[in-house]
C-alpha cells in the first residue's frame, strides 16, 4: 500500500524547526474509501492471532494490492480495516466494488469463525490533509456510513451515488435520508451489494 | 510523536521478497492508551478548517509531546486522537492524566464551539505489533472503554486499575462489570476524573 503522502508540509518537514511549527493544511478534492471488519472485536476476543493472520492475507493478498492499482493518494490502517483517499469517486468506488466481489469468493466454503467480512462507506469532498493523516466532514461521513453498510456490501452518499452511479455495472439502491449521531445534518445514503454477498449473512456479530 | 516502530518485520522490510510474503507476528505485553475526541464529528461539520486547526495544537503543544515523554513505543493518529503503547501501565496512566490535567487549563475560557475535549482508555496485555499497527484484544478494549470515559477523563481495565492505582494521585472509581456489543466477556470497569473536570460537560456533544 502506499502510505507516502506528498504535501507542501511533508517538504518543509526536512527543515527543522518549522515542521514543528503550526502549518497551514493542504485542502484538495478527494473520494474516500473506509473499510472495516464485521464482529472484528469478537473475532479478535475468541482467537486474536487467527484473527490477525486472516485479516492479514486478505489485505496482504487482495486490500493493498487493489488500492495501489486505482491509484489510492493516501492510506492507512485502522486496524481493522483502511481508510483510503482517490482521486475520483469512482476510483473509489470501482476499488471497493473489486475488493468486495472478490472477497465473496475468498470466504466461499470458509467457517464463520474464520470469516472475514468487510463494510465500506464511501464520501466525497474538500479534505484536509496534513503529513499524518486525512480529515473533514467526508471523512468522518464515510466512517459513520461504513456502519450502515449491509456486510460485504458499501455504503454512499448522494453525490458519490450521482458521480459513479452510470458507471457501475451493479445497481445503486436508495436507502433514504438517514440522521447520524454527532452530524448536523441527515445524510441520504445509497448502498451497493454485490452478488453471492448474502454468504455474509451469518457472519462474526452471530458469534456467541 | 516518536511513530517509529523497529520490530523484526521492520528489519525484513528491507529485504526485497521477504516483507512482501506472510510474516510471523511480534507479540509483546503493553499498556495501550486511545483517545479521541468528544463531539468531533458534530465540530467538524459545524466548522472543519477550525476544528483541525485547534485539534493539531493539542496535539503539537501538548499530547505528543506528553506521548514521547511517557517513552510510547508506538503511537499512530486515528483522525480525531491517538494510539499508543507503552512499557507500562503506569506509564501509560500518568501519561493519560497529565494530559487531561493541561487541557482543563486549554479548555478554560474557550467557547463550546472551540473547546476539544478528549475522552481515553486504557487497557493491558499481549498485543500483536506489525510494521503499520497494533491489534488485538486490548487494543479493541482501549478503544471500546474510551466510549464511556467521562468527557476529559479516563476509563480503564481491572487489571490498569490494580497496577497503578497505589501510584496515582487521583482516585480511581469503580463502575462495576459492563457488557460491551461485540466483546465476549463482561468487562470491569474504573474511571479516572481530573479535577477541573467539570468545564467540560457542556461540551460539543450539546451543539446542534
């Protein structure tokens, strides 16, 4: 995955002293991508080193690889999932569409203890980025989204829905305005499943 | 913030071929410390530029500084607060205290709207460390207990809460066992209040 983050303060950070300092933030357009693990806490309480060795493979084998290939500008672990910027909302979109039909496929015939099943959320608009991380509205509207997502499936706003939407080869279903807990305003949110996902449907949250 | 994380992997990533394939994990006992920040969402859409900016002076003035004097042998950013891992619990702990005790004084005189509270947990035991993160159990634990610490205070596990209570000049209280969504077992829980604390209960939770 590629985790460098080129910025006019990621320069300045070779000069000492003013890397310390306070640095205006680079603003730039961006599509955001936020993934987590289904139950990943309760998969991580029954076996915590499986868990990390699964979750391991599928960003090792299939996550990083897919983010690098649609050009991701930044992206880091959350650590159980990613948080990744694009430079289109449907860069970010096609990304987690590959990844979640793929995913289908790497969970076929596995037990529910040793699946792993992804959320997305995706959002789109003016970020702020410094040498550490990404922040804004978006990003946080993607996080909250990622919780709504039906398990190997994605979760959208309205615009990213408008932006990609005549691009896709798979349906864009409109779940309404939502209210989020801590967001000022409602957010209409739009999902995407993808096919053979209702192998998710008994998934990590079912564990006892 | 010392982010720098030398592990056996870390060694191997130079090593062409090698990083790239399944690697055995580092496991090693850790005090591990999360905090984020109260209301960060609603902040952040209410005014973004405003909240990062006031966001990163806390962590530039205060926290990272406080992180890199407790010796954290790791410490990520998580957007709206941090993660980090210590030697000790107790190094852990006073870390944790010293900064709620500064911000008291930082919050003083500040309207809600620019007032950054931040909420932390802490937790103890083995964890599993790679090149990019941390996992395991009590980092999820750290994570979850942060959710019901007091707004500029502290929440942590039994076993925190037996190795450095002797050592601390708070007093720490007792909430008794609390189920968690999605942990397996039932966790006990002990709060740490700072004095001064009260300024923040009018925090940006109350914001519409």
């Amino acid at each position: 995955m590629r985790t460098e983050h080129f910025t006019t303060a990621g320069a300045l950070a070779a000069m000492p002293g003013i890397a310390d300092g306070p640095q205006l933030p680079e603003r730039r357009w961006a599509a955001v991508l936020t993934a987590d693990v289904v139950g990943y806490s309760r998969l991580t309480s029954l076996n915590q080193e499986q868990t990390y060795l699964l979750y391991k493979a599928h960003r090792r084998e299939l996550i990083d690889p897919k983010i690098a290939e649609y050009r991701a500008r930044f992206a880091k672990s959350t650590g159980d999932g990613i948080l990744a910027e694009f430079e289109t909302a449907l860069d970010a979109a096609q990304c987690a569409i590959a990844v979640q039909e793929r995913m289908v496929e790497r969970c076929k015939g596995e037990s529910v203890h040793r699946r792993i099943v992804f959320r997305m959320g995706l959002s789109c608009g003016n970020i702020i980025a410094d040498r550490e991380d990404i922040y804004g509205h978006d990003v946080n509207v993607a996080a909250r989204l990622q919780t709504v997502a039906p398990a190997g499936g994605i979760a959208m706003t309205e615009k990213v829905a408008e932006l990609v939407g005549p691009s896709l080869h798979l349906p864009l279903e409109d779940l309404g305005v939502q209210q989020f807990r801590n967001m000022c305003h409602p957010i209409r949110v739009f999902q995407c499943r993808v096919p053979g996902e209702s192998i998710h449907e008994n998934s990590a949250e079912s564990l006892v």
